[in-house]
C-alpha cells in the first residue's frame, strides 16, 4: 500500500500556519510570564503611578490612593516611600487630635503592611493619648522586638508607669540608663528610687538618688523650675539618709539629712532623723535643737519629738522644763515661723 504523502505545498501551508498560530499566542504566553515586583521594570511603572497619585492635592485623598496602591502592589520597592507620605497625612490627623481617625488611618496601613514601623508608632502614640495603656504597651513590645532604640524604650517607660506596672517599667527604665546620660535620664532614676522605696529596698532607692546627686551637684537641670528641682533633691537626700540611718552610720545620717533639710526647711523629717542621730551619738543639746524645729513645725513628727525632747531636755535642766519655751522660739525663729 502507498503511504500517504503529504503535498510539499500542504507543508508549506501547514509551517505558515504553525508560525501564524506562534505569533497570536505569543502575547499571551507573555502575559503569563509573572514580573518581578522587585524588578526595574516593574519599580519604573511603580514609581510612575506613585508620582501620578502625589499630584493629588486633597491629603485624604492621596492617602486613600496611596492604601490603594498597597494594596495593589504589596511587594513593591515604593513601600517604604508611601509608608512615609502616609505617615504624614496621619500625622496630622494627630496634631489635631484627632486620635480616632490616627487609630482608623494607621490600622488600615497595618493590614496591608503589619509590621509598618510608621503605623505602628502611630498607634503607640494614639493610643497613649486615649489612655488606653494596655493597648499601647502591646503595640510598643511589637515594635521593641522589631527594632527596639532607646526613643521606644522611653515611650515604653512611660506607658508601664502609667499602667503601675513596676516590674515592666524597670526593665525599660534600666535601657534608658544604660542609654542616656544622667543629666538627661535623671528624672527616670529618681523613678526608679520611688519604686525601689515601694519595695522596701532602701539600699537600691538610695542607689539611684546618690547617682543623680552625684552627676548633677549644685546644677538645676535644663528647663526645670529651682523650687521643683529643690524638692527632687530633698527626696534624693533624704533617701541617702534613711538608708544611713538604716545602717546605723549616724554621721552620714546627719550629713544627708541637713543637705535635705536645706531643700525642704518645712519638711520635718529631715530633723527628727538629724535629732535621732545626735542622740545615738550622745549629743543631747544638739538633739534637743532638731526635736524643737521638728516641735514647732506641728507635722507628722511632732508628737514623738515633743515626747522625745522633754526627756531629753529634762536631765539637762536640773530634771525641769525651764526655758524650753525660749528653745522653741529660737527653733521657731531659725525656720521663719512667726508666733
């Protein structure tokens, strides 16, 4: 039997066919090969649509346009640029206190991009200003062990003061001493002694007191009032002191608590320790001294020092109270009490 053969012309028909089908499908097997959203190509078309949507005048409107674009592009090297243009729009959402929309703008950012550090500091701040804490400190730990710095800890700081939780606030108050310079985180450390005295550990309050007082001496830090920084010092010293106290060193006891006593003249703790500390070291008419300032400034001592002070004074007067009225009045007139 003959095998069938096919005409040359039939082949040559059959090739043209064949070339003809390869050039309609070619456009769509292109169409099939996946760009690199990486790619320059595909950051040139990126970057043009961007430039188109910054022409938008309306904030909110390039905002929405650029969430779009995120959307759309998820993997494209313009993500950075857009999170900062949006970030800005948000911003001012935020200057006009208007947290609702901050939280609203910022979430939406996130749910494209999750760990967006813009959105993200966004929210710490937004929900910081609603007092809603909780929320915040789970967004800061996010962002902390994404990219923790020294500027978050301090926010995170912050926030754990806020919600009391001492436990969680030392552990960033600690990076933000490790980080800064006392003449910067001295307000932190002075934190961190009023937890410690919380906690019943003097040695560790007086610690951090010694610490600010010891890098700042005579100065007034940088923006702060005289008279709120007299009352920090009197805290700082008279810490210092009690834990000298505590210790039964009786001349440092003296020394800390007239530096205190000099920041605070009203404050009648600092004499009833100083007098305390004069007797331990048998200096009786020192000690009646203190007793009668702690007496005559009728606070939270003075019931003990007046008992204290009759006993102490009796001895020294032939076993009587004579002239003790002129001991108060001079201790009346040494603190400017009129009467």
């Amino acid at each position: 039997m003959t095998p069938h053969v096919i005409p040359r012309t039939s082949w040559m028909l059959l090739g043209i066919g064949i070339g003809a089908l390869a050039i309609y499908v070619s456009p769509a097997f292109a169409r099939q090969q996946k760009i690199d959203p990486k790619s320059d190509y595909q950051y040139r078309k990126d970057y043009a649509q961007v430039d188109g949507i910054m022409k938008e005048t309306d904030p909110q409107k390039r905002a929405d346009m650029l969430l779009a674009f995120v959307k759309e592009h998820p993997q494209s090297r313009m993500i950075d640029y857009v999170s900062g243009v949006y970030s800005q729009t948000v911003g001012t959402h935020a200057q006009a206190g208007a947290w609702p929309k901050v939280i609203e703008m910022s979430q939406a950012f996130l749910t494209l991009v999750p760990e967006d550090k813009n959105s993200l500091k966004s929210l710490i701040a937004a929900y910081f200003q609603t007092k809603n804490f909780a929320k915040a400190a789970e967004i800061g730990e996010k962002l902390y062990s994404q990219s923790p710095d020294k500027a978050l800890a301090s926010d995170l700081a912050g926030i754990y003061f806020q919600l009391q939780n001492t436990d969680r606030y030392l552990i960033y108050a600690q990076k933000i001493l490790a980080e800064f310079p006392m003449e910067q985180a001295y307000g932190t450390a002075l934190q961190v002694a009023g937890i410690y005295v919380q906690k019943r550990d003097l040695p560790k309050a007086s610690e951090y007191a010694a610490k600010v007082m010891e890098a700042l001496g005579e100065k007034v830090p940088a923006g702060v009032q005289e008279a709120a920084w007299n009352q920090s010092r009197a805290f700082a010293f008279g810490l210092m002191g009690a834990n000298a106290y505590q210790k039964k060193d009786y001349p440092k006891t003296i020394e800390y608590y007239e530096k205190a006593a000099k920041f605070a003249p009203n404050s009648d703790e600092p004499y009833y320790y100083i007098a305390l500390s004069k007797w331990q070291n048998k200096d009786a008419e020192g000690a009646v001294g203190a007793f009668a300032k702690v007496v005559v400034l009728s606070k939270n001592f003075a019931k003990k020092a007046q008992e204290y002070l009759e006993q102490l004074y009796k001895p020294l007067h032939n076993n009587t109270l004579d002239g003790l009225d002129q001991v108060l009045a001079k201790a009346r007139a040494e603190l400017g009490i009129s009467g």
